[in-house]
C-alpha cells in the first residue's frame, strides 16, 4: 500500500500557463520525489492594456511518501 502526500504551489510565468505548471513541478522536484501527478486548480493571468503579462497557475503536486 502506497501513501500519498498532496501541497499546493503556486507558479507563475511570462509564456503560458503550461510553463507555469512545469516551473512549479521543476521546482517542487528540488526537495521533493516521487512526484507522481499534478493537479491544476486553477488558473489567472495578470493583463497589462490588452496584453497578458504574466501567467499563474495554483496547482496540487501528488507524491509518495516512502
């Protein structure tokens, strides 16, 4: 029987909000394994004029415990 543990990390990014979700599990690999899933909760965009400038994503990293 496997243990999961589930954090939540916001991320954020000048191209997309797919980068943005891979910068927070790049980052969340540092001191974390085992990454098994991620999950977006949600998503935002900050817009400057009529052009978005900045990505965000709010996402749930799944990983085992071992």
């Amino acid at each position: 029987m496997a243990v999961l543990k589930v954090i939540e990390v916001l991320s954020n990014s000048d191209e997309s909000w797919e980068d943005a979700a891979k910068k927070a599990v790049k980052h969340a690999a540092k001191t974390i394994k085992n990454i098994k899933s991620v999950y977006i909760n949600e998503q935002s965009a900050t817009v400057s004029g009529d052009d978005i400038t900045e990505f965000r994503v709010n996402v749930k990293i799944t990983f085992e415990v071992k």
